[in-house]
C-alpha cells in the first residue's frame, strides 16, 4: 500500500471493508426485517435497546484492536512480519479475556443496564431476553473482530469479506427459522434472533480460522508463537497505552448513544420504534466513513513504517474526498426510497413510519461532516495522536449535542434531539481541522519529511 496511486489504492483496500460492513449492517437490517414483521414493533424497539448496550461493550475492546492495527501496518510496512505476529497474538489474548468477563458482567446485569436506558416497559422483557442470548456471541465475535483487523493493517481485507459473508448468509437463514420454529425447531421469538447471531458468528469464527491455517497467512501463530497469545510486558504496555483511549473514543461514542437512546425512549413507543428502525438505515450512511477511515490508518500506518510520510497529507485528502463521493452518493440513494424501507422495518400501517420519515429529513446530513471527522481521525490515528480526538467527541458529542438538546427543546421539543445531531457533527469537524492542522504532531512529521529528503539513502529517521 505504499507504492502507486494513493487514490486507487485507496479505493481497492476499503472496497472490500465496505462491502463488509454492508454486510454486516444488511445482516442487522434483514434481522430486524424478521423481527419487525413477526413480532410487532415493541419487540423492534427492544432489539435497538439492547443493540446499544451491546455496541457499548464492543467499545471497551475495539480501541485495542484499532491500536493492534496501526502496530501491525507499521511492522508490515518496514517488512517484520515476526512483529505483526506478536501483536497479533498480544491482542487476541487480552480482548479475548476481556471479552469474556464483560460477556459473564452483562448476562448477569443486562436488566440493571436496560434500566439505565429507561427501556419502555413493553418492550423490556423481549429486551432482556435478547440481550441475555448475544451475551453469549461476545467472546466469540471479539476475537473474530481482531483477526479482521489485524489482518487489515497487513494490508489484506479479502479473508475478513470472506467470512464476514458466510456469518452474514447464516444468520439471514436463521432467523426466521429460530424466531417462528419449523418441525423438531422450537418457536424462540426474540431470542431466536439471538441464537441465530451466536450460531453464525461461531461457524463464522471457526472458517476462518480453518482458511488461515490452511493457507498458512502471515500472520497465523503456530508451534513457540503461540506464546504469544499471553501478551509480553512491552506490546502490553503499547496495547493498553494506545488501546484504552482510542476505546475511550468508542465509548465516548456509544455513550452518547445510549444517552440518546434514553432521551428518545422518553418521547414515547412511536418515537423510539421509529429511531430504532432509522438506525438500521443510517448504518449504511455511516459505512463508508468507517471503511475508508480504517483504510486511511492502515495506509498511513504503513507508510510510517516504509519512511513513506512524504504522502500522508494526500492520503488524508484522498480519504475525505472519497467519504464525501461516497456517503453523498448513498444518501441520494436512499432517501428517495425512504419510505418502502421504513415499512419493511415498522410495517405500512405503523404510525411510527411517518415519526421516522420527519426525523429523517432532519438528521440525514449528519453524516457528511462526520464522515469526514471520521477519516482525518484515521490519519491521527496512526500517529498515536488519540488525546486529541477523544477531546473533540467529548466536546462535540456532549457539550454541544447536549447542551443544543437542552437550549432548543423548549422551542423545538422532540425536534431539538435531531438538530442536536447535526450542530454537534460540525462541532466535531472545526474542532478536528484544527487539530489535524494545528497539534504538534503535524510539526513532527514535517520535520521527518524533510529528514529524509535530505538523507542520500532516502530513509528518515529510524524513531517510527
């Protein structure tokens, strides 16, 4: 990833973590589709509450997994692949334990943190019932994540796609048949759903393992390295000092979900039935944002690595530009079919279908500016800036989203959530140009740059 046309590069390398997260937000759409349709719209507001408490315990590792990548595009890119390894191994073995005792936390808390929500009693038990069941997924899909990952900061996206489209063709097929039952298949309802997610996600899991030791990939641990799966002190030190802010990042995130969650709960079932089924559409808006800000990292990554920093501006602009092509093309896409999906989700005779079309004109644009926020952070990323983006989401997403919500409510009402929305997505991004254009990390790679410029063997200086 560090020779060519950033631009095409670009593209080849986050195509294929697109299509996954498509896939991955298709697979959540279809799933609410079933739910949706066979049990009624409390049991779809149910699923959205316990999807948001779920994402919040997937932020408490993803920082780490965001930290093993950029690690291991460094270390692939000066072609040290016994280092790749033992970031790999670093990380599956302290996510996984991590994955573990959250999974063990959250089966046995899951109705205090549906409380937290103020889930609408109609919909709490199915809630509960879900939520219990995807407990069970976690530990499972966690380390499926860090593979991926790492996989991706070696530059290769095309094993993750792979299974990521058998989890996604299993839990599609499974659903309806674990949610209504056929023959010796008992009837679950919600909870099918539920097992549905926990069998493909293992079978899943287990594939991919099978296909990296059968095609024997760089990055597979065998024989000693195994080892390595108990993390030594310094990549320890690294995972943990990198990996805990950026999932603070994440929290931060997925905290101020679940306060919007709580706000939306409080308008009443109509409101969050259709904010719920909303959010299986903004998943898709949101898509390309994620896939070409980890493309971004990894390249950047990379190019620290192969002393390549030369190019890391026009990586930046490349990603924003692309992000910008991408999500303006996805919501000229959907927006005009608004409506036929939303049925899909809530049904055509739902009241919650209008609710959800005004919200949607009102918060849609959102994701451009965030979007590009998204992709610059990829960049800081790589160079270890995190303090920095964790100041603006807290900024952004607290201050101004909340302190927006309580100023124009009284005006607005339930109208100020979603103008909360879109004032704190250009918060985010000011605040981000300023850092991207001002923070000291930009004076440190300048002066890199010009180190290796003026060096006769082309190398900067070997502090990456």
């Amino acid at each position: 990833m560090t020779q060519g046309p950033l631009g095409r590069t670009l593209l080849v390398f986050a195509l294929p973590q697109l299509v996954g997260n498509v896939l991955q937000s298709l697979n959540g759409s279809i799933n609410a589709v079933w739910v949706g349709q066979l049990l009624g719209d409390q049991a779809l507001a149910a699923t959205a509450n316990a999807n948001i408490v779920m994402f919040l315990i997937f932020a408490l590792v993803f920082g780490f997994g965001m930290a093993a990548t950029v690690r291991i595009g460094q270390a692939w890119g000066a072609r040290d692949v016994v280092a790749a390894r033992r970031v790999m191994g670093a990380a599956l073995g302290l996510t996984g334990g991590i994955a573990l005792l959250t999974s063990v936390a959250g089966i046995v808390y899951a109705h205090v943190l549906l409380d937290w929500l103020a889930t609408p009693g109609g919909a709490k038990a199915q809630a509960l019932a879900y939520l219990q069941v995807v407990f069970i997924a976690n530990p499972v899909s966690t380390l499926s994540m860090m593979i991926a990952m790492g996989l991706r900061g070696a530059g290769d996206a095309a094993t993750p796609l792979r299974f990521m489209i058998l989890t996604t063709v299993l839990d599609i097929a499974l659903n309806p048949l674990l949610i209504l039952g056929w023959g010796p298949v008992p009837a679950l309802g919600i909870a099918g759903s539920a097992w549905a997610t926990v069998i493909a996600t293992t079978i899943g899991f287990a594939a991919m393992l099978v296909w990296i030791y059968a095609r024997d990939l760089p990055l597979r641990l065998r024989g000693s390295e195994l080892r390595w799966l108990r993390p030594a002190a310094e990549e320890t030190r690294y995972l943990v000092a990198r990996g805990l802010p950026m999932g603070a990042q994440m929290v931060v995130i997925s905290g101020a979900g679940v306060i919007m969650i709580g706000l939306v709960n409080r308008e009443g079932l109509v409101v969050s039935a259709a904010y719920g089924a909303l959010l299986q559409i903004w998943n898709y808006i949101g898509m390309p944002a994620m896939a070409i800000g980890a493309a971004v990292s990894a390249m950047v990554a990379q190019h620290i690595g192969a002393a390549r920093e030369d190019r890391v501006d026009a990586i930046s602009k490349a990603g924003a530009l692309a992000n910008l092509a991408m999500t303006g093309a996805m919501i000229a896409v959907l927006v005009p079919f608004d409506r036929p999906v939303l049925e899909l989700f809530l049904g055509s005779g739902s009241p919650s279908v209008e609710a959800a079309l005004h919200i949607q004109d009102l918060a849609i644009w959102t994701y451009l500016p965030f979007g590009i926020t998204i992709v610059l952070f990829g960049t800081l990323r790589a160079y270890g800036v995190i303090y920095a983006q964790l100041v603006v989401l807290l900024a952004a997403m607290y201050g101004v989203r909340l302190g927006a919500y309580a100023l124009l409510y009284p005006v607005f009402g339930a109208d100020a959530l979603w103008y909360s929305f879109l004032l704190s997505s250009i918060a985010s991004l000011v605040l981000t140009l300023g850092v991207y254009f001002l923070a000291p990390w930009r004076k440190v790679m300048l002066e890199r740059v010009g180190v290796a410029r003026d060096r006769p063997d082309g190398l900067s200086a070997p502090d990456h």
